[in-house]
C-alpha cells in the first residue's frame, strides 16, 4: 500500500509518498522553499491563511505529480500531522471567517489567567491537566470578546489539521487528543469539559464531531482528487498535533520513552501513564495518539517558542542572509565551549509556557566588543537553546518524566553536531537521531488507521538508528549552564 503523510506547519507544508510494504519514503517534497508568512497586526499576533495552507499543500503534492504520478494515483490512504493549538473559524458554508490564529499568538494570555483563576486552580489542574492559558479555547474567547460579530458567525472551529482534512473530505471532524492540546477536554470524566464551555460561554454545537485518531475520518472527494491526481473515496485514517505524531515517527509509544523536535519550535515530549500536571503549567499533558481507557498514554510537553527562528534570525539579522545552515554550524564551533562568557536568553517569539506565560524577549548577555565575534554569536545561540531545553525538562523531571535516551530526526538544529553534543552534554541523556519526519510520521499513522498496520509498533519495525550521541562527562558547559540560570533567574524576578 502507498500512504501519503501530510504535516502542516507554520514554515511549510510537507508531504511524504512512502510505501507501507517496503517500509521506506519513496519521496518528500515541501512548499513553500522559503518560511510561510505569519501575519502579525499587532505586537505578539501571529495569524496564518488557512487557504495559504491549502495552496501550499497543492504546490508540495504537484512537485509529486512530476516523478511520481503513479505512486500518487496508487495511494491507499492519507494521515495529517499539524501545527498545534491554532484556532480557525468557520461559517455554516465552511468559508473561513477570519485568518487563523496560530499556536505562537500571545494574545489571550491573560483570558487564560482570568480562567484559570475564576475556574479554580485544583479544577484545572485536576480535570484540565493545565491551565487554560493561551491555548485554543482561551483563543475562542478573544475572539468571543474582541469581533462578535466574526463570532455570532462560527458554525465550528476547528485545529489546522482538522481544517486541512475538512477540504480533503468536507466533513468536520476533531479528535479527542486534539481538544485536549484545545484545553477543552476533560481527563476525569473523559470528555468534553462542559465546565469550561459554560465559563467561557461557548455553546457545545461549535465543537467538530469526535473522530477515533486512527480511523476512518473521512473520504477524498472527487474535485479535491482530480485537483491532487489522486483517485477518490481515498480515506483519511489518522490526524494528529505535530508533537504526538513526532513522537509517534519516533515510536515513542510508552511509559518512558522521550521524543524531541527543535524546529521553528523546540520541543521535549514524554510519555506516561499517569495524570499529572506541573502547578504552573510550565509543561503541559495532553492525550497522547495511542491513548485508550484501558491502557491511557498521555504526552507531558515542554515548548519553547523561540529555537528555529532564532537560529533563522541569526542567519538574516547577524549573518545578512549570506551564508547557509550548514556553514552557519561550522562557524559557531569555531568559538570555544561556553562562547568566552557570551549567554543568549533564546526567547522572543510571544510568551513562553516554560516561564509561566511570560515574554521576556531575546537578549544577549556579557556581550565583549573586543574578544567576541560572529562564531562566538552564533555558539551562544546554540547553546542558549539547549540551555532553555534543559531548563524546561528539569521541570519534566519533577513529575517523573525521566532522560537517559531522547529520540529525534535528524533534521533542523539537530543537524549541528554543537547543538546536539551541548542539549547531550547538559541533560546527561543520550539522544538518538533518525531519518524520519513528521510527515513519515503522518503517513505511517495512516496506515495504522486503515488496519494496515496491525499496531504502531508494527508500522515502525522498520525505523532506522541513524547514530546516537553520548554525553561527554568531562566537559565544563554545566558552569556556563548555572551561569546562565542565574541570570534567567534575574531577568525573572520578582514574578517567578
């Protein structure tokens, strides 16, 4: 069987044709070849077209037709992968109503707190598993608040993902992992929490209908077919939020087992069988892919807005847009461990979970104009992030979320051999990279979900160990992590 893994991001929208029976990609292919425009009206907005998302996934699959147009009308079944907690909002005709707002958008921080408070700390974090913060339903409200008449308007609301399946399908459907990275699923009574809808005065009818994460959600209409050069009634068999289905390409099934990302987000995501919560919503749980009544499996995440964009700031804003990722790595390791006393606090892209909701901004620390130069830049950068990684998993740690192994692909910052080595050197854990991606990921879940695939844990027999990278126990860089904690800690106060 051919599966098609569709993963819809805020950069770009992948696609990956990959053959079930061999176990391998037979191709990938992405548009656009530059970041995806986020729309920012206002300071600490980010908004997408939903319809850019759609004529990029047009472009990504027509790059397909050119080699590969059998292998597209061959295709068995189709898995979405999707940028998290987006908000898009839909009339009764199914016409957007306003641009989406994505999951780095600020504004609804302080309805979250307002939530979190009036609700009750012990209800939220006992039924919710979170604060409300700035999630999707504190999303809704803004708009609830801010453009009723855009509200009286919304037939459903739906999740990227939920959204780029509707134009595959045309029916509306969500799935209960998604409204739960939404904040609007209840974990004690394994549904919709009617507690927080009435708070927040949202009537139920605006919610899609439940779908299974891998089922049938739905079948390729004819028009979206011949647009794609695909055959009709192909169903759609499995959704998921990005982090879930990295996990899952990573086959981080279990109790135990971590996945990382460190695309334009940075991502740290573990696996239990337990309901638990940070106080602080520093680290958020979630129902991860695979979780049932009988066996629950949920995903603790820790996200950090700013790592990708930093490092693409970097290359624009420091480098002038002349050189390349690669080389940018290169020069970075020319500077020593600990860039001579040069810190970067890597944050700056809207308010940041891991520090309780605030936005602090990007900075630079102990900046000497005489002894630092580009290389020391670019290092301080690198190791910034993996410093706010550990920063945020040592908060993973107090809820039992254990790293002696972290799985990724091999791509992104985990192609620098700096970043990798210093995020290995500084948690102590060994990670593990793989040829995968998140739109592997998507089309594996596919096969999954039509049956092909008998479990998850059969459908990644075939994932390959590229190489692992073990923690270096001789080196200094936990000097300069304190160091750079201190002063964390300084920029913080007095709230945290």
């Amino acid at each position: 069987m051919i599966l098609l893994g569709i993963d819809i991001g805020s950069s770009s929208i992948k696609v990956n044709l990959f053959d079930a029976e061999k176990g391998q990609s037979i191709a990938q292919a992405f548009h656009p070849p530059t970041e995806m425009n986020i729309v920012s009206p206002h300071h600490n907005w980010a908004e997408q077209d939903p319809e850019s998302w759609m004529r990029s996934l047009k472009m990504a699959i027509g790059q397909l037709k050119n080699n590969h147009s059998q292998s597209l009308k061959n295709v068995g079944a189709i898995g979405i992968s999707y940028q998290m907690h987006g908000l898009v909002a839909v009339d009764k005709n199914g016409e957007v109503l306003r641009n989406a707002i994505i999951w780095c958008d600020s504004r609804a921080v302080e309805i979250g707190n307002k939530a979190f408070h009036d609700l009750g700390e012990n209800f939220c974090l006992k039924h919710l598993l979170n604060s409300p913060g700035n999630f999707t339903a504190s999303k809704l409200k803004w708009v609830k608040d801010h453009e009723p008449a855009v509200y009286e308007r919304i037939y459903k609301i739906m999740l990227p993902g939920d959204y780029i399946a509707y134009r595959l399908t045309n029916e509306i459907k969500t799935t209960a992992s998604g409204l739960s990275e939404g904040i609007f699923w209840d974990f004690e009574k394994n549904s919709v929490s009617d507690e927080l809808l009435n708070y927040f005065g949202f009537d139920n009818k605006l919610l899609p209908e439940v779908a299974g994460t891998f089922s049938i959600q739905g079948q390729l209409t004819a028009e979206m077919a011949e647009l794609l050069g695909m055959k009709a009634n192909i169903p759609v068999s499995y959704r998921a939020g990005d982090q879930p289905n990295n996990a899952l390409s990573l086959k981080v099934l279990n109790p135990g087992e971590v996945a990382a990302t460190a695309g334009t987000s940075g991502v740290v995501y573990g696996v239990t069988d337990q309901k638990k919560f940070d106080t602080k919503s520093r680290v958020n749980t979630f129902l991860h892919v695979n979780n049932s009544l009988m066996n629950p499996r949920l995903g603790i995440l820790l996200c950090l807005n700013s790592v990708g964009i930093m490092n693409s700031w970097a290359r624009h804003q420091i480098m002038g847009g002349q050189i390349n990722y690669d080389e940018m790595n290169k020069m970075a390791a020319q500077a020593p461990e600990g860039s001579d006393g040069l810190f970067v606090l890597p944050f700056g892209n809207g308010a940041e979970r891991v520090l309780c909701n605030r936005n602090i901004g990007a900075s630079f620390h102990g900046l000497n104009l005489t002894s630092h130069n580009q290389s020391h830049l670019l290092r301080a950068l690198q190791e910034g992030v993996a410093f706010a990684f550990q920063h945020g998993v040592e908060v993973m740690e107090t809820l039992g979320v254990g790293l002696s192994v972290i799985r990724a692909g091999k791509t992104n910052m985990f192609l620098s051999n700096l970043f990798t080595q210093t995020l290995a050197n500084i948690s102590g854990a060994a990670i593990e990279l793989y040829n995968t991606d998140g739109s592997e990921g998507a089309a594996r879940g596919a096969g999954i979900g039509t049956g092909f695939f008998k479990s998850p844990e059969e459908a990644f027999d075939g994932l390959k160990l590229l190489e692992t990278i073990q923690p270096n126990h001789h080196t200094r860089i936990h000097e300069s992590y304190f160091q750079w904690k201190s002063l964390l800690a300084t920029t913080l106060q007095p709230d945290i």
